[in-house]
C-alpha cells in the first residue's frame, strides 16, 4: 500500500498519511472493504435523540473521550447528512493530544471525513466544510441532481456517486479503501446510516455506550433506523466482546457474527 492517505500530493490543510499498523484490521493485507466500526450512545430505552431531535447529546465527558479515543485509531470517520447538519460537528480528531496518539500508530495527524448523503441535501455552509484540516469526501447518489452535486464539488475534496437512488455501500467502501487508504473506518450514525450498514453486513465492530435516560417517543430516532429486516434470520447478530462501567454509564463492544451467506467477506 502506498503511503497516501487520498491523496498523492497533500495541499494545505491535508495531512500525508504513514504507514498503517494492523489494529483491527481485516485479516489479509488485500482486504476488499475497510475494517468498519460503529460507534453510538443511547439511552436506557434505546434512542440516540429525543423525538424533536433537540437533544442528540447526552453522553458523559468519558464518553465523549471514548469517541475520540476511537477516532484516534482510524483513517477516517464517516458521518450522515444529517448529524452534520444537525450540530456543530467537524468529524475531527479533537485536542492536540490525540493527534499525537495518531501519529504514535502512524496514521495521519488528521483523519479524512466521509460525510453520506443520498440526495445530496447535506447543507454546504455546515460546520465541517469550514474547518480545512483535512479532506472531506461526501458519498451520493443520482437522485443529488446537477445543482447540488456542483454545490458540494465546490465544497468536498470528493463527492462519489455509489448509486441511482440507494448508496451501494460495498462499492463505496471499495472506494475509500482502494482510492483514499482507508484500511479502519469509524461511522458516527445516524441511525438511517447505520441501518443501511448493518443490513449490508459491512458492520465489523459495534461500540455502545449505555446512558441511564430514558427519552421515550414513537418518532425519536434508535442506533438503526431506516428500513430494517423483515425476518430474525436477516438480523445482524454479534458477540459481547467487552463491557465496562464507568459511573452510570455501560460501555459495550460487540464482534460481529458474518453471515456465511455473505458475498465478498471473510469469514471469522
């Protein structure tokens, strides 16, 4: 693998990436997909926002740092449209501390950041594309149109179509590991987002933190909504890897259990 981490001449605001270490990556050194982790908080009955979405944030400071321990162990982190246009997230690495933590494991000191967006409807003046530390890519499909694709070419470093009206996630992924060196890919939700991984069965490893709320609501967004599966057997299953408290709070990492059906994955 070429020592790149998207791009072969960094401008400003791009950091050249270093070699990888194997943490958690696929077995293989030709792995077709990046090593993808989820990571949520969720309250006591299951959701990450309250039901007008006016609360999203929740967790204690240690989860914050949980989240950006994570995020100090990929190439890149991988948001929906609507958490980026929902608050002010710059899908970053955070402090100066753990930058110098990537660059300890060789990564680059700033991770690429993937932003999804099907119809293309993610707003240009959010947040994230101010901050110009490091690229941005945004994942779409045709249903964007002209106009907003040219919106976001004039914001994004990428914008990749991976579809007519759904995101094929596999040829996405194929595409930020073969064009951008992502070997680890942390996905931040929401909860449609992740929905669409773990039904596509890319979903490698799934970090929960427990939160002691309960926020109710028929129409509060869950880890996955979306459209979900209509029979137990095409359930995402997976296997309590660890589990911790920390004051009230549980954090959870789960291993996922592949499918044998499952095309294009080694299996465990």
């Amino acid at each position: 693998m070429s020592s790149k981490s998207g791009i072969q001449n960094p401008g400003p605001g791009r950091s050249r990436a270093r070699t990888r270490p194997t943490l958690g990556a696929r077995p293989g050194s030709l792995a077709p997909h990046p090593f993808v982790l989820v990571n949520m908080a969720m309250t006591a009955d299951g959701k990450i926002a309250t039901a007008n979405r006016a609360v999203s944030s929740f967790g204690s400071r240690r989860d914050r740092g949980n989240l950006l321990d994570l995020r100090a162990t990929v190439d890149a982190v991988m948001a929906g449209a609507r958490t980026v246009d929902s608050a002010t997230v710059t899908l970053g690495p955070g402090p100066a501390r753990y930058r110098r933590l990537r660059l300890r494991r060789h990564l680059a000191e700033y991770n690429l950041r993937v932003i999804v967006s099907r119809s293309g409807s993610v707003d240009p003046k959010a947040e994230v594309f101010r901050r110009r530390f490091s690229p941005i890519l945004v994942l779409t499909t045709r249903r964007a149109g002209k106009l907003k694709l040219k919106k976001l070419r004039a914001v994004a470093n990428a914008v990749k179509i991976c579809g007519t009206q759904e995101i094929d996630f596999r040829r996405a992924l194929r595409w930020l590991g073969g064009h951008w060196g992502v070997r680890r890919l942390l996905c931040e939700g929401g909860g449609e987002l992740n929905d669409a991984l773990f039904r596509a069965g890319l979903v490698d490893e799934l970090h929960l933190t427990l939160c002691p709320k309960i926020f109710g609501g028929r129409a509060a967004p869950t880890i996955a909504d979306g459209r979900g599966v209509l029979k137990l057997a095409d359930a995402a299953g997976f296997t309590l890897k660890s589990m911790k408290r920390v004051g009230d709070e549980l954090f959870l990492v789960f291993d996922a259990r592949k499918r044998a059906s499952t095309p294009g994955r080694p299996r465990n």
